[in-house]
C-alpha cells in the first residue's frame, strides 16, 4: 500500500545534513513527494542552523499512516518519530499528522485560515494554540462572541501536558499564549502567567512581566521541554515580589526563589513528572547568579560544586533567552564569557600535575635526612617541574635518586656559602 503526502510544513530550513532527516522520513512513508510541497518551504535551501525543530508532516484521513507500535508513539491524532541525527548527534521529532485534526467539528481550516465557531471545547482553544504556534503562517477568523463551554480542568492530565507542550516546544508560542489571552483562557490555564500583564519592570527590561515570559520561552533556542518551561515561568515570582520604588522603578528581591516555589503547583497542573519538574525548578531556582572579576579562584570551586558543567550550560542558555526577552540586543555579555573563560581556566590549572601527584613524597624526603621546612617543598617543587618537563620519569625510586643528587647539591651550595662567610 502506498501513501501519499497531501502537504508539508517544515518548521526550519534544512542544511545539507539534516536534508538526510527528510530522506528518512519520505523512507518511511515508502514514498516521494507530489505536486503539493508547501511553497514556503524549499528543501533545497542550505542555511545553516545549530537545533532542529520537529518536522511536521500534515496526511490525508485516509493516507494516515500505521507503523510498528515499536518505533512510534501515537498520541491524539498524530503519530511522533524520533530520529538522531548521527552527523549533529542530536535527537530529532519527525510529526506525521493527519488532516482531520484540522477539520474538528467546532473548527476548520482552509487555506490557512482557522474558522471558529461561536462554542469552543477548552481542547479546541488549546489545540488551536497549538496550531497557531507551530504554523505561524496561519490566521484566524472568529465572530465576536465565543464561548467556551467547558473548563480547563475538566481535561485529564495527560491531554493538559500535551496541549501546553504542543504550545511551548513549537517555533512561535508567543502566538500561542496571545491566541488563548485574546479568548480569556490564558488567566484558567496559566493565571500565574497573565497575572505578569502590565506590570512593568524596570529600565533593563524592555515589556512587562507577562510579555517577557511568553518572549523568554520563544527565545530559547532549544525545544527542550525542560528548557522551554524554565524561561517561560523563570521570573513569575515577580508578580509577588514587585515594589515600586519613588522613582517609579520596580524591585523583585527574591524572586527566583518565589518563582521556583510557584511553579510546583503548575507542574502538578499540566501533569508534568516529578524529576522534570524538579529540573525545571533548579534552573529557576539558579537563573540569577552574578558574577563579577572580583570572583577568586575559589568562588568559582564553590560555584561548581553547585552547579555542574552541564547545568551551566543550561543557565547560560536560560540567561541568554532571558536577555532575549528583555529585549536585549547583545544575549551574551561580557561578564557572562568572563566567568566561562575564568571556570575553564581554573579547571585547567585543577587538571594539571601537582605536587601530590608525584610518586614520592615528605616522608620519604625525611627518610633521606631532610627535616620539614622551606627546603622540602623546594626539593618536591623541582621534581615536579622535572616531570613535567619529562626531563625525569614520575618513577619512586628514579624520584628518590634525583631527590639524592639535588640534596647533595644543595648540601655542596651551602658548604660553599658557609666558606664564604668564614
């Protein structure tokens, strides 16, 4: 049997690379492409980009595929591939979704225009939000009066969590978040989110609180789930926190640990597991380190055995989509290079040989004569410069004759300077 695809919407361009991603798709399906490539979309195209978003695939009823249980995952009504780029090492969602997803009974699209009618199920606003997130070229056409005719939590877990991934792993959420704020859904769904509405912030911040959230997650550069939902919720305990000051400039002292608080019940609300949310909370929880040149080696020790490597990266990625959605032009300061400059520097200088890493040590110094003083850490400080240097091998017993013969020379240096004094 051979299936045909209606239609193809391709978040990004592909590069060379990932074009094998589209390759590996068509394989798939057991088939090539009709007439009907989506325009927009030119798979030719060769501009280079560092993550892939998922690939959408939009089917015909009909032509809806089946494959091996195995390998896919069916949830709703699409049916989600994942795929490692191995040239990129990175993990790649392939969705095929089919057409009737597009045609539910209280909407439907046609030529990329969403029709709305007047009573909308709360799973069709959030599907919708979804549509338009990850479709931007779509646009919707509404009658004055809607309503929704059922609440948010009459939905089962496992549908919230899908809409709102739907919603924030997708290229635009912010179209998303404003869809479901213009149909006054967004203050049931995530009130902690539209309660950031026009309240401004201060000078660093170009737009409110609820702006620079929805841009913070949109700026974020990763669809990671994890990710994403730390720069979508990572200042909402400044709604709380906020105090004007005389001159009209807002403080938020303590927010990052009042937004880590707030957020556990918005995990339980979408269904979000436990380990997930606990990631998403450490990285709220951290959002806000600052570091200036006057951090010593030892403040980078303490900070790394608080944050490992891997989470670093993370926060980076996190303080940079924060700028982003401060309207920031420059994501990446100065300070911020400083400290992964100043962190590489010290690992770099940990990782070297010290003096504990040679195969002698004091006792065995002592064993030779040589009593603890200024003269023992002279004679060890030299070993190890040999060693390094491999003019000697980190060998006991070749470090015990080296240390030999520089004892006897130094007993020769202070003879000859005891003469001298006579």
């Amino acid at each position: 049997m051979h299936y045909k695809i209606d239609k193809i919407i391709i978040d990004r361009y592909l590069s060379d690379n990932q074009k094998e991603v589209l390759k590996f798709a068509l394989s798939i399906i057991k088939h090539g492409l009709n007439e009907n490539l989506d325009k927009q979309t030119n798979v030719d195209e060769t501009n280079e980009i560092e993550d892939l978003f998922p690939i959408r695939f939009i089917l015909n009823e009909n032509e809806f595929i089946k494959l091996n249980q195995e390998t896919v995952n069916i949830i709703d009504r699409k049916i989600k591939v994942n795929y490692c780029d191995e040239q990129t090492n990175k993990s790649i969602i392939i969705h095929f979704y089919r057409s009737s997803f597009l045609e539910k009974e209280n909407f439907t699209i046609k030529n990329n225009i969403i029709f709305l009618q007047n009573n909308l199920q709360m799973h069709d606003v959030l599907q919708i939000a979804g549509i338009l997130s990850s479709f931007p070229e779509f646009s919707v056409e509404k009658n004055s009066q809607i309503q929704i005719i059922n609440n948010f939590n009459d939905l089962p877990f496992s549908a919230r969590r899908y809409f709102i991934e739907n919603i924030i792993l997708s290229k635009k959420p912010t179209i998303g978040f404003y869809f479901l704020d213009e149909l006054n859904c967004l203050k049931e769904i995530m009130p902690e989110i539209a309660a950031g509405k026009n309240l401004s912030q201060n000078k660093f911040h170009k737009y409110d609180i609820y702006e620079h959230l929805i841009r913070s997650c949109e700026a974020m550069e990763i669809p990671d789930l994890v990710l994403r939902f730390s720069a979508l919720l990572h200042d909402i305990g400044k709604v709380p926190t906020r105090r004007v000051k005389e001159n009209g400039e807002a403080t938020f002292y303590n927010h990052e640990m009042v937004s880590a608080y707030m957020l556990v019940p918005i995990m339980k609300r979408f269904g979000i597991p436990k380990p997930i949310g606990l990631k998403i909370k450490y990285y709220v929880r951290n959002h806000m380190f600052h570091y200036t040149d006057e951090w010593s080696d030892k403040a980078v020790r303490r900070f790394l055995r608080k944050v490992s490597r891997a989470d670093l990266a993370n926060l980076i990625l996190l303080r940079k989509s924060d700028r982003i959605g401060s309207g920031k032009t420059n994501p990446f300061p100065r300070k911020l290079q400083n400290l992964i400059d100043h962190i590489d520097d010290v690992i770099m200088r940990d990782l070297e040989m010290k003096v504990t890493d040679l195969e002698i040590n004091g006792l065995d110094l002592m064993n030779l004569g040589l009593t603890q003083g200024p003269l023992m850490g002279r004679v060890l400080n030299q070993l190890l410069a040999e060693v390094k240097n491999e003019v000697t091998r980190n060998n006991h017993e070749e470090l015990i004759e080296r240390a030999k013969s520089i004892l006897a020379n130094t007993e020769t240096i202070i003879e000859a300077k005891e003469t001298l004094k006579t």
